[in-house]
C-alpha cells in the first residue's frame, strides 16, 4: 500500500473524490456516479481511504476493504472543524483529508453486515415503540376530552379503551367509536411488531457467546447486549472501562482550568441509544436491589448507599456508569459475571 490517501465525500448519486500524495495539496480531483465509483476503487492501487462515517459509509467502507484499501471513517464532528469557508463538496473533500492528519482522531470502526443488521433491528423496534407511544398518548387524550380518565401506564389503555367501546353509556360519542376501535387495531399490530423483533433479536443472541456472556450482569438483557455487540463491534480498541463509559456519554464533562478543576454532569456524547438502555437497565437493578428476596451483593449494597445519598436519579446514572465498565471488563476478559458477595 503507497502513501497515497483518497478522501471521499459520500452522497447519495454523486461522490466528490481527492487524492493526495503530500499532507495538505490535493493532486487530483474526480466527481464521479455510484458506478463509476466503485470502478475506482477496483482500479487504484491499494491506498488510505477517508470517509465520513455518514449513511451508506460502512457498505463503501467495506468495498473499498475488498479492493485491498485501507478505510479510516471519520466521525462527522471531527470533520466539520476543517471545513474552510463555504460548504460544498470540494470543501468537504479537503476537509476529510485535513481531519485524517489529527493524530488525536478516533476513527469509527467499520461495521460489518451483521453488525448493521442488528442496529437496523434496534431502529425498527425504536420507531414503532415511539409510533405506540404516538397512538396510545392520542387515544388518551382524546378521551379526556369526554371527561374519560384514563390510570398512568401504558398497559391500561388498550382494556380500558376496549372496555369503553363495549358499554353504550360510557359517554364515547358514537362518531368515535369505530376510529378508535381502528387505532386499538393499529397498537396491537404494533405491539405484535415489535415483539417479533425481539423474537428476532433473541434468536439472534443464542449462538453468540458474548452476547450471553453480557446477560450475566445484572441489567443487562437481550436488548442491551445485541445493541452493544452491533455497536460497539471490539471492543479491544477501548484501553480501559472508563474509556468505554465515556464512549456512551456516561462519564461527567469537565470544566477546567489551572487548578481549578470542575467535574459537572454526565456528557450525554456518544449512543443515545446504549445510554438509555444501560440507565434503564440501572433501574431495573434498583428496583430489584430494594426486594427482601434480592442477594446481598456488593453490586447491591454500593447502589444501594449511593440512592440514600443522592436520590434515585443520581443513582442510576451512577449505576449504569458501573454496568458499564463492567460490560467492558466481562466482554475484554471473556468471563462471564460473578457477583462479589457484600461485605
């Protein structure tokens, strides 16, 4: 492989291609369409490849990988500081190659098909969890125009509703009656969606070991392990477990300057996804760690004290934090979780 370095801006039709051989002078410029693309990539010689880590970049990534190339994928934040000027995609081009010569970058791995096809069920699952959330939040809201309250919880709105529609003096106008029986319909179907997808996820997890090895920590089920594995890839490119909770935005953001140093909130950088699932993950371990039944664990009683001293809120982040670097040092060690007793 030469020393050349092609820096591509990915579109959807056209692909603004430039290639350098000396850090900061671009040699030659190509616009090229899909097909004409992917020729160029059979036909160059073996060379660095530089995209934003965008839309359809991993497929590139991993044409480019078979034709021999080295593929670094820049994240678009690091990227955007290069931009000189106007926008366009000559200045994205140049900018990629400027961002490539950052030592301090951290390039975003290339995924594999499995990878994304496991990410790409988390997406559907997330979209049609927020589209019931969408119809059961409309369903209430119109009933409450009719002075019809409806009990906190997502579980009581399709019997309650039900029960309305079968009695013909609940006070539901008959105009609304054959609508909502449609959007009953419509949350069931959606609620059968997404169970298939878990079903799919589960059947998914069975054979892979890590994904089970991540299931022994508490917290952690199918949801947060898949999406871990098709997110996160290797983990042997974090050096450390803090590492790999400040890659999920679980670490606090810091303000400092000379002496002073100021540790303020959790960052919320990173997968919003993965942070929501280990903080609901966190929860769940509380709840359970308050029971009379759970096991004294160490794990227990720290989450425990750091609820008494913080509140609830507090502790679950704090918790997940934890999970977190304990997913980290369950999946780099191979080794699945053992809880230490309390002392």
């Amino acid at each position: 492989m030469d020393h050349t370095t092609i820096a591509v801006d990915v579109a959807k039709s056209v692909f603004e291609v430039a290639v350098s051989e000396h850090p900061g002078r671009v040699r030659e410029r190509h616009r090229l369409s899909r097909a004409r693309f992917r020729q160029f990539l059979a036909e160059h010689l073996p060379a660095t490849v530089v995209m934003e880590a965008c839309s359809s970049a991993h497929h590139w990534a991993r044409q480019a990988q078979s034709q021999g190339h080295r593929v670094v994928l820049v994240p678009p934040h690091a990227a955007r500081p290069y931009v000189l000027r106007n926008k366009t995609d000559r200045t994205d081009a140049k900018g990629l190659l400027e961002a490539f010569r950052n030592d301090d970058l951290r390039p975003v791995p290339v995924k594999s098909e499995t990878q994304q096809a496991l990410a790409a069920l988390h997406r559907l699952r997330s979209a049609w969890v927020a589209t019931r959330t969408a119809r059961l939040n409309t369903v209430r809201g119109i009933l409450r125009e009719f002075g019809v309250m409806i009990p906190t919880g997502a579980h009581h709105v399709v019997p309650h509703v039900r029960a309305l529609l079968e009695e013909l003096d609940a006070g539901v106008p008959g105009l609304l009656r054959v609508a909502l029986g449609e959007a009953l319909r419509e949350i069931g179907e959606l609620e059968e969606r997404i169970r298939a997808i878990e079903r799919q996820l589960a059947t998914a997890a069975e054979p892979a070991l890590v994904i089970r090895r991540l299931r022994t920590i508490p917290g952690i089920g199918v949801l947060t392990a898949t999406a871990l594995v098709a997110a996160v890839g290797d983990v042997q490119r974090f050096p450390s477990a803090r590492h790999f909770a400040s890659y999920l935005g679980l670490t606090p953001r810091e303000h400092s300057s000379g002496q002073r140093r100021h540790l303020g909130a959790i960052s919320k950088q990173g997968d919003t996804y993965l942070r929501m699932l280990f903080i609901h993950g966190a929860r769940s371990v509380l709840h359970h760690a308050k029971s009379k039944t759970a096991p004294a664990t160490r794990l227990r009683t720290w989450a425990l004290q750091v609820e008494r001293l913080r509140g609830h809120n507090k502790a679950a982040v704090a918790l997940a934090n934890k999970l977190a670097r304990i997913s980290w040092a369950v999946w780099r060690s191979g080794n699945d979780f053992a809880a230490a007793p309390a002392v």
